[in-house]
C-alpha cells in the first residue's frame, strides 16, 4: 500500500517571469507584484526560475532583491540557478547581500552542468577559460563552502586604510541552512543529500538504466528517499516538489478552456522519454481543487513532501496567474491540509 500523504506543511509557487523586449519592466513589474500578493495571500515561498539570453528573468537574484524591499514574510527563492553561468565567489557576495536585505528569507536554489547552447555562447561567457571550465559538482562545492564562511583568500587585515578579510563579505549567518539542489537524477539527488542540502525536484527526471519502463512519479520517490538516506538530518531533510499545478475553481470559461490547451499541447512530452539523455516529464496538472487533490494524494512522488512550490505555465496573461495563485492559496492548498501564513 502506498504511504498516505502527510499534510502539506508549505505552499509555494515559481515563475519564470516572461516580458516582452520592447516592454521588459512591464514583465518585471508583473513578477513583483505576483510575489506581494503571494505574501498577501498566506503563500510561504515564491521562487524564480533563470532564463538566459531569453525572454525571461536572467537575473533572479536582483529581481529577488527588489522583492525584499516590497515584502516582510514571504521566503524568496532561486529554482534554479545553473552554476555554469556563474562565478561562485561573486554569485556568494551577492545571495548573502541579498539575504541580509530581506532579514534571513532568501532560499537559493542552483544546480550544475554545462550552460545551454554552450558551444554558441562560450566565446561570450568564457572567451579566454571556455576549455578548462569545471561545470560538474566541484563548482558547487565551492560555493558551498564560500558561503558558510570558509577562507576565499589568504589574506586578511589593513593595507592603508583598506581593510581586507578571508571569507566572503558580507557574511549571512544561516544563509547555508537555506541552499536548495535542483535534481533530476539519483545521482545529483544523492550528491545532495550527502552535501547536507535541501532538495528541489521539478517536473523532469532522469531515469536510471533499465528504469524506462517506470513512471515519473515512481522515480521521483526513489529519488527522494534516496536524498534522505544520505541526508545528516535524515527523514527530516526538506524536499520541495515543483509540478506545474492549475487549479480552476475561479477561472473564467475562457480561461479554463485555455489552461486545459496549454496541458494537451505539452502532453505528448510526457508519453515517451524525451532527447539523448531519455528524461521523463510530468503531465501538467489542471482541474478543480478537489480533482487535483485527489490526483496529487496518489503521486508517489507527493506522497515523500510536505512542501511544494508549483510552478505557473510560462505563457499565460498577469490576470490568469492571480486567478491561479488566489486558488491554489483559498482552494487547493486547504484541501491538502495547508494553512496560510500570517
């Protein structure tokens, strides 16, 4: 018999924040004031998803920096930022700058890999170090370590009136307690848990060899369970899931008719493993609360969290995400067990 679900403890959502070129703060507006009536709402986290060189937020963790000035409680998270396009010394100064700014709420998020499209982008983000580039976990493992505190440089004190330290400044206390792993594989999964990291799993995984005959939400537990089998903190080690959920209780006929077109179009990936690497994606969710309820209860991947972060479609207008977000918070998420937070 399968587990029964635990209660869900945290309600959030993530976006990717679409603009238009000509118009590109409109967009960035847009994503702002999802996130305040986010807060408005009781929801517990909002996150940012990272797009370069496209139509959508290049730069989460300045957006998310604007967010802290706009809001008190909600948690700000990163989901997820690809280390490939990062210095992790620099990207460190900054998550800890902006933790500081918001009182302790920011959650990055970050995975590794080579950037997308590398071989087109190289001579721009690398021109002189693009061959001798480390995109595997040790560039994680440095920003790990730069952010709890250990030495950047082996030199510190005044120099005139300079005065130099070895860690990164500022520092954030408890900043590290609060960096998320996006994986898709029991590899990275593992590797996560052994780092003592929370997990975040989104809607792709990565199946293992002989593993392509099981469904998404069967390998998405085993993943999970596999993090927490290595984690120090064991069952009790935070895993956030992120499928794109579309509740319609309050949605318009127009808008339900739209929601249902988006999931069919997408539904095809989800039929078959996808590109070299075979990945698996999840079918999108939409229906009442109560439907969706019931279906996310028999997700064996659900079944291993008490947390979500569900992610809005990408192409949808400023009025339907408000419709999504006020049901998810007033419909779906107490139908699940959730309160607001206040």
């Amino acid at each position: 018999m399968p587990p029964t679900p635990r209660p869900l403890r945290k309600l959030g959502f993530l976006t990717i924040g679409l603009f238009d070129e000509a118009d590109p703060r409109r967009g960035h507006e847009s994503t702002l004031d999802l996130i305040t009536l986010g807060e408005r709402l009781g929801f517990d986290s909002a996150w940012l998803r990272h797009r370069h060189l496209q139509y959508g937020i290049s730069s989460p963790v300045a957006v998310l920096a604007a967010a802290t000035q706009r809001t008190s409680r909600i948690q700000l998270g990163t989901a997820v930022v690809p280390l490939g396009w990062e210095n992790p010394l620099r990207l460190a100064e900054d998550l800890a700058t902006v933790d500081l700014l918001s009182g302790g709420r920011l959650n990055p998020g970050f995975s590794v890999g080579r950037p997308t499209h590398y071989e087109h982008v190289r001579g721009a983000l690398y021109p002189d170090t693009g061959d001798h580039e480390d995109f595997s976990h040790r560039r994680a493992e440095r920003l790990l370590a730069l952010v709890r505190g250990e030495d950047a440089s082996d030199f510190a004190g005044t120099e005139g009136i300079e005065v130099y330290s070895r860690r990164v400044q500022p520092h954030s206390p408890g900043l590290a307690d609060r960096l998320w792993y996006g994986a898709g594989s029991l590899r990275s999964a593992r590797w996560a848990g052994e780092h003592g990291l929370n997990l975040l799993t989104s809607s792709v995984v990565k199946p293992e060899p002989g593993e392509s005959a099981a469904d998404f939400a069967t390998i998405q537990a085993e993943q999970i369970r596999a993090f927490r089998a290595l984690h120090p903190a064991g069952e009790r080690a935070r895993v956030s899931q992120g499928l794109v959920v579309v509740p319609t209780d309050s949605a318009t006929p127009e808008q339900r008719a739209k929601y249902e077109a988006y999931a069919l179009a997408r539904t095809p990936r989800t039929l078959a493993p996808q590109g070299p690497g075979g990945l698996l994606f999840a079918p999108d969710l939409v229906g009442t609360s109560e439907e969706l309820a019931e279906r996310l209860r028999a997700h064996a991947g659900y079944q291993e969290v008490d947390e979500v972060a569900f992610a809005l479609p990408f192409t949808f207008e400023h009025q339907d995400y408000v419709q999504i977000l006020t049901d998810l918070a007033t419909r779906l998420g107490p139908a699940l067990g959730w309160s607001p937070s206040v």
